[in-house]
C-alpha cells in the first residue's frame, strides 16, 4: 500500500443541550456512522467530548456497544480532550489539564485504551497548551493545514505530522487536508479517490472532521446512508492497492515526522473571518473574491487572514461576560477544587459553543445562554456554601477590560453592575432557579448578513454530490430577513439611562431608531460610592443639540433580598422640555409562556401604568417593577437573524420594556423590581 488514509471523526454536542436535539444525532449520523463501520475491518479514529459519551452510554446502549466492539477489535481509536470541549487556550492550567484527565479516565475505564491522540477544539491552536498537554501524556494533536500554511509551509509538504515545542515539551501535530475536509463526503467517492490518489506515494491523507457532517447537516442523511456513500468509500477504501486505512497511532509508531513546525495562534480560516468585526469580515470576503477572480487564491490563503478565536470575547460582551465570570470562580476559588459539585459545574461552564458565533447558532442560541449561566451559578452557590457567606458586596474588573465592575449577591440574587457599560445592570440572576434575567444577547450587524441577497440558491447535480453547510439555502423570506435585521448601538442591559424627545414611538423603541441627545446610554460612568448592597454611579456627560448642555446624571442601586431599588437624578443646562426613556431588558427561556399585566407578552404600549406585573411559570417567578409615578411603558422584542446549519435562524433574545417620563432641567425617578 503506497498511501495511508488517516481518517478521523470529531463528534460533540453543547453540554446539556435540548436532548431531542442529541438524540437526533445520535439516530442520524452517530450510530448509522457506527453500524456501517463496524460490519468492516476499515480502521478510523474518534473524538466525542465527555458529556456527549456520558449522555451516549447512558440513553443510547446500543451505540456504546457498538464503540466498544470497534474497539475491541483494534479498529477505532478515540482521541481524548477536554472533557466538556472547552478551548483549551480559554482557560487556566489546572483546569486544562482536570479537564483532559477526566476524559483519559473514561476512555481507559470503558474502553481499555489510553488516549495519545487529542482533538483541539475548534482547531484553536496556541502554543502555551503545549506543556499541559503533554504533561497528561498526549503525543500529538490536530489542527488544519491552514495553520501550518500561516507559518510558511507549502501545501504539498502536508502528508504527515510534524514536531513542535514549546519551553523544550515536544509534541506532534498533524495538519488536517482541507480539500479532504471539503470533498468527504460531499463529492461522490470517486471524486474523493482520485483526490487521495494524487497524493504522493508513501504519504498520507489526513483528515478529521465534524462527525456530524455523516447525517445531521442538510442532506447528508439520504446522502452517506441512504444513497450509500458511506458503504461505496469504505468499500473502495479496503479493495483499493493504492489506498490503506490506519489509525494515528499506528502511524505515529511506523512513521518518522515530516520536520519540524512552529505554528502562530490561530484556528480555521473561517474561524478567523467571523471573529471580525462585520466590517473587516464584509472587507475579507472582498478582498478574497477579488484575488480568486485574478488567479491569486493561493496567496491570499498564505498571507490574507482574519483574527483570532479570542476576539470574540472583543466582538461579543455577552461572550466576554461568561468567560470572565468562570474565570474569576477558577482564580479565586483554586482550594474549593476538592468540592466535586464546585468542579463539575466549573468545568460544564467552559464548554466553548457558548462563547463565540460563525455558521453554528453558538452564542446566538438562548438555551446555551441559559446553560452556560446555570453552571455558573451552581457553581458559586457551592463557594458561598464552602465560606458560609450568603451576601456581600465585591468591587473587582471582573470582566477583565479596565473597568471595575460590582458585583452584589444577596440571599436571593446574583448581580453584576457595570461601570464600563453606563453603570447599568448586566447580570441579575435567581440562585433558587439557575437563571439569569439579564441574559439577553443585543442586535449586531454580522458580516454574512449581506450574503443572505446574494447567496448561490443553486442546485447541485447528484453526479457533483452535495451542498457542504456554507451553501446551505435560505428558508426565509427575504423581506421577512430584511424587516428584522436592526441594529442596536447600545447593549441592551438593565437600567439604560436615554434622553430623547416627543417623536419616541413603539416603532422606534423596537428599531432603535430614535433621537438619543444624552451620552449616557453606552459611556462609562465612576462608581462613588459602595457600601454593603448599595452602590452609586455618576456622569458629568451633557445633551447634545445645538451645542453641548452640561447634565448630571447620578445613579443609585439599592440590593437586598430579592429586591433592587434604584434612584435617577438627572440635571442639566438644557432648558427645553426633554423625555427620560428609562431602559430594561429581560430575558426569559419560553417567552410564549410571559405574561405582563395579565396579558401575553408582544410589542405593545401600556399606557399610564405605575406596575408592572410580569408573571413567568418557567422560573415560577413573579417580577413586578414598580415606578414612583404613572407613565406610559412601551413594550418590543429583541429579535435577532443569524446563520445557522438550516440558513437562517430568526430568534427572540429578550424583551424590552421603555418607560417614558417628560422633565424640564431636571428630574428625579424612583423604580423597585422585586422577583417572588
């Protein structure tokens, strides 16, 4: 045999993620993939995250024994990684490392082996892992060729693995073929053959890829099992004289590496596009198809790149928000690590779909959201238990961007005010029912959004294969898409501070289209005062017109029990009648479910309230917002669209709730939310 085929699955599903969703994956790509390769002797390799291989031995016994029986025979060999897929760069050392041991253990436990392979998640490639990585016995790792082409590489030097190092730890890296990624198994398996064929003798074909793209991306069910493409590759494959499948580890121990590599920080190409801003990504993808239509596409590859996966938490404060938020548990809570529920929850918090957004849902997914939050909360009740201490008030950057933040946890809440984001409210969590309130995500341009009027709707022959996920097709109008893509300039907190005038309407609260004259929606304010439960924030900001009018606007929080209590006084020069839009958004897991004032939640205006009621049988809660006088409150959705593996995802984030008041020069506005 002159060529070897490495070939790899990568299988995982967002920890607790809707189990109908699981499910179907495991009846659509998991367990067909797995009854098809287990009647040959075709040699392959797997990753399954933790939680995923948990869920699969626990609900889906067949398929467990199915792995096992590959396994047995010497045909599989499973890759470990951090247990709940974290990105390993994301988070601390010990972390890094409880987290790949606890998958090790698994593997070893259930299926005899020992893991000396390890799939990086979303191929986030930083050199810093190295050490840890090694330490808990990995051999060699996976990441693209795109990775080693950033460094200098040549495409046809990448059939084989490569040494790397880091403070003198070596480790083996493999570069995963992205022709091969793109073509299997989406082109018929002749197509693919002659591709592997023109790999040169006695190198490899390497290729590790979303094993979900066997049966739960459009089409591919009919297409791998149905239509047989699965069957006709491994048949091809094992009857081939110039193609033979191998495991890594197999390969490894008969191969000498290619030479020696040194990777810069960096994942995928698409990965580097959408960590963009919408702008640069919009830019990219200019330049891009300007370069392809001048015959220059192989350079744009080496030397045109987007950014880098830790941008998101830059691009996204949501993002920024959880991962700062189980960092600063990690940091500050190591001797707590002996406590197992502190742990596991810790742990479950990192896993990484949550925290970024490209042709996946990921952050744009509210249940996500919600399990992300649950983990974290879970996990600080256990700290508050371990110290016995229920309530306190904390100063801290917690979010790690120069800005102190405060964070005030009482019996019956977690909350999280910022000083960076106007002083406002950005985290207002329930301890009893894991949920928080303020986990609302606000409406961004993305870069693809202007590729939804220009997209290629076009069919492929059967004869071509398949649509791969970057040309799935829109299942929404057009002018559905257009009539919601709205643009907030603003994050849409709690306790959002707007100056405006008499034009505001419904219409232009839900698009945020109206006149905002005041600079203290989005800017800093100082904190001046912290004491147990009570904090308050100043501006010496202005109205903007026709020049600047000085104006004061001091905000104060009251938090105890399940309560917030906060006080506005607002002075300015400005002499002309203004209208003070008091801002708060709430997020809520089934929103069909909300009622406010007895009536189901939708845009609409509440006129001359002084209560609002708002009644939520998911949390089994009761929020009522009370105002020191009557006003009028409008009442919008915060819908956002985004890519997903279906095209286009319409989807709720939060609701917000504007309550109007005029004033002249000056005015002073007191407001009690209370949750029972």
């Amino acid at each position: 045999m002159s060529r070897k085929l490495l070939f790899g699955i990568h299988c995982h599903q967002p920890v607790e993620n809707f189990y109908e969703v699981v499910d179907e994956a495991v009846e659509k790509a998991y367990k067909p993939f797995f009854e098809v390769v287990s009647k040959t002797d075709f040699h392959f390799s797997v990753h399954y995250s933790g939680w995923l291989l948990e869920y699969i031995k626990k609900h889906h016994k067949d398929l467990f024994d199915l792995m096992k029986k590959c396994s047995d025979k010497g045909q599989v060999e499973f890759f470990t990684g951090g247990f709940y897929e974290p990105v390993l760069a994301s988070i601390p050392s010990d972390d890094r490392k409880y987290q790949i041991e606890k998958l090790n253990s698994f593997i070893e436990n259930n299926f005899g082996q020992t893991p000396k392979g390890l799939w990086l998640t979303e191929r986030v490639w930083d050199d810093t892992v190295i050490k840890d990585i090694v330490d808990v016995g990995v051999e060699y790792v996976m990441v693209d060729d795109y990775h080693f082409i950033c460094a200098g590489f040549k495409k046809e030097q990448l059939h084989g693995y490569f040494i790397t190092e880091n403070e003198g730890y070596k480790l083996g890296v493999f570069p995963i073929d992205k022709t091969l990624r793109y073509i299997t198994p989406f082109k018929p398996v002749p197509k693919v053959m002659e591709y592997l064929t023109s790999i040169p003798d006695k190198k490899a074909g390497v290729i590790f890829d979303d094993g979900e793209k066997f049966g739960i991306w459009p089409k591919t069910y009919w297409w791998v099992y149905e239509k047989g493409w699965l069957q006709k590759f491994i048949e091809t494959i094992n009857s081939s004289k110039d193609v033979e499948s191998y495991l890594y580890r197999e390969y490894v121990k008969e191969e000498k590496p290619e030479g020696l590599a040194y990777l810069p920080t960096t994942s995928y190409y698409e990965m580097g596009e959408w960590a963009l801003p919408a702008d640069m990504f919009e830019e990219i993808e200019f330049l891009k198809e300007k370069l392809i239509s001048e015959g220059l596409e192989e350079y744009f590859e080496k030397y045109v790149r987007g950014s880098i996966w830790k941008n998101f938490f830059v691009k996204y404060p949501e993002s920024n928000r959880i991962h700062k938020r189980f960092l600063d548990l990690s940091v500050e809570n190591k001797d707590l690590k002996k406590n197992r529920n502190f742990l596991e929850n810790l742990m479950a918090s990192q896993c990484n779909d949550v925290l970024w957004h490209g042709v996946f849902g990921g952050l744009y997914l509210p249940n996500l959201r919600n399990n992300a939050y649950r983990f974290l909360i879970k996990a600080e009740k256990e700290v508050e238990k371990g110290k016995n201490i229920f309530s306190y008030t904390k100063v801290k950057d917690i979010t790690l961007d120069g800005y102190e933040d405060v964070k005030v946890s009482t019996e019956n809440l977690i909350t999280l005010l910022s000083s960076k984001e106007s002083g406002q409210l950005v985290e207002l969590s329930i301890k009893d029912k894991e949920f928080n309130f303020a986990n609302v995500l606000t409406r961004r341009k993305e870069g693809y959004h202007s590729k939804f009027f220009k997209k290629d709707q076009h069919l492929h022959h059967e004869d071509e294969g398949i649509s791969t996920i970057h040309e799935a097709k829109l299942e929404v109008s057009i002018e559905e898409i257009k009539d919601k893509l709205i643009y907030d300039w603003y994050n849409k907190n709690m306790f959002i501070d707007h100056i405006t005038d008499k034009n505001l309407s419904l219409e232009s609260f839900y698009r945020c289209s109206f006149k905002e004259y005041g600079d203290f929606a989005n800017q800093p304010f100082e904190i001046v005062k912290v004491e147990a439960g009570e904090v308050i924030f100043e501006r010496n900001g202005g109205i903007y017109k026709d020049k600047k009018y000085k104006t004061n606007l001091r905000k104060a929080y009251r938090i105890k029990g399940n309560t917030i209590e906060f006080i506005n006084d607002i002075e300015t020069e400005d002499k002309e009648e203004n209208i003070y839009l008091l801002e708060l958004n709430f997020h809520f897991a089934v929103y069909d479910w909300i009622k406010v004032n007895g009536k189901s939640l939708e845009k609409m205006i509440l006129g001359n309230q002084q209560k609002l009621s708002i009644e939520d049988p998911f949390t089994e809660k009761k929020i009522s917002i009370f105002i020191d006088r009557p006003v009028n409150c409008f009442i919008s959705p915060i819908e956002t669209v985004s890519q997903s593996e279906k095209g286009v995802d319409i989807t709720v984030q939060g609701y917000s709730f504007g309550f109007i008041l005029p004033f002249k020069e000056k005015i002073n506005v007191g407001c009690l939310l209370e949750i029972r």
